[in-house]
C-alpha cells in the first residue's frame, strides 16, 4: 500500500513537472532573443506566439504543450500492473494528473511560476485519456475559430462543449469522476478567460487568422534590450 501510494505520488509529481516545461518561454529566448510573456498578451502560450512570432515559431510551441500533457496522463497506465490500483482509480489518477500537468503549465517551476493559459496541455491531456471525446472539442474550437477568428472565443466554446460530449459518451459518462471533470474545466475555462470575455464585450479582443497569422515587429530599440535581457541570462 505504501508503494502505491509512494509511486502515484511520483506520478502527479512527474505530470507537474512535465507542464512546467515552458516551450513558449524557452523557444522564444533562444531562437527568437525575446520573452514571449513581455510581449503581445503577455502569454506564454500558442497563439501569443502566433501574433508575435507567427506560424513558424506558434506550432512547436503547441506541439510540445500538447504532448507534455498527453505523456503526463498516459504514463499514469504504468499504474495498471499494482494489483491495488483498478480501473477507477486508473482514471481518477489521470484526471489529477491531468490538473498537475495544467497546473505546471499555469505555473511552471522552471520559469519562474509565470505560464500561460494550459489550453494546449489540456486538451494533450484529455486525449491520452479519451481521444473521441478531444477530437470532438477540437472540431468545434476549430469551426469557431474559423468563424470569428476569436481563439478565446473558440477556447471557451469547445471548453463549454467538453461536459455535453462527456454526456453522451457511453464509454466515460459512467464514471461520475471524469463527469464532473469535464463540468470543473469547462467553468475553469470561463474564470480564466475573464479577461478576454470583457475585451469582447468591449470590442478590444484580438483575433487570430490561421492562415495569415499577424506578426508584431519589435522595434529596434526593443530588440536590443530584449537581447541585453537573453544574453545576462
């Protein structure tokens, strides 16, 4: 029983630390000289790294978010080989393993507990747990997106969508704790949207053109010391 216990708490551990891996931050200082969370919407996240640096640099950002979370959750099946561990108590080890991965990604250790949104991270997540049900979110982020070119917008929509495909999903609306999973990130996804609700009442909200992503020019000035900051650290 202590081994388990030992070996579950190793694994939401290692889920945290993996979503403190701050691809945004790391990729934007080393091949970019700049702070991705000093620019644009402050985010350490995809698409501050499509508004600022574009295509190029938004798509190893995201890919890298989404498979920290994905590995996060599915190392947690290591856990089926302890004879203590059945297959609820599989899913609720994933489901907290899941919110240490966003968690680190909100707030990572390895960059000074400043992050971004864990969007990316989460839905990476909710895929190594149940793929039909991430790819369905994914589908409708992506029309509404398409259709306001809002990402937040698309974010908290899918996000919304999440708890009613969990619903009428035969092979996980019968477990109570991934039910009310989805209800907790889907309200998750409003309160840290809040910010970006009152930018779209207001009209002030950026969007976001997948095809032809916009990229803020640093001025020169801002480039060297932003290059001053990347070589003192």
């Amino acid at each position: 029983m202590i081994l388990t216990i030992y070996t579950a708490t190793t694994m939401i551990i290692i889920a945290y630390l993996l979503g403190s891996i701050p691809s945004a931050v790391w990729i934007g200082k080393k091949y970019y000289g700049i702070d991705i969370r000093e620019h644009g919407s402050k985010n350490a996240g995809t698409t501050n790294m499509l508004r600022v640096l574009g295509r190029r640099a938004a798509l190893p950002v995201f890919a890298l978010d989404f498979l920290k979370g994905f590995v996060a959750v599915t190392i947690i099946e290591l856990m089926q080989y302890d004879d203590l561990i059945g297959q609820n108590d599989l899913i609720n080890l994933k489901i907290v393993a899941v919110f240490a991965a966003v968690l680190g990604h909100i707030f990572p250790i390895f960059a000074g507990f400043r992050g971004g949104k864990g969007v990316a991270t989460l839905v990476g997540a909710v895929t190594g747990i149940y793929p039909p049900v991430a790819l369905l979110c994914f589908g409708v982020w992506l029309v509404m997106l398409m259709v306001s070119h809002y990402v937040s917008l698309a974010s908290m929509v899918a996000g919304c969508c999440f708890p009613v495909f969990t619903l009428i999903s035969p092979k996980v609306n019968g477990s109570t704790a991934f039910v009310v999973f989805s209800f907790v990130i889907a309200i998750l996804l409003i309160y840290t949207h809040r910010k970006n609700i009152e930018r779209l009442k207001a009209g002030t909200e950026s969007k976001t053109f997948i095809w032809k992503p916009r990229r803020v020019k640093l001025d020169d000035e801002e480039r060297k010391k932003s290059g001053k900051e990347h070589d003192r650290e």
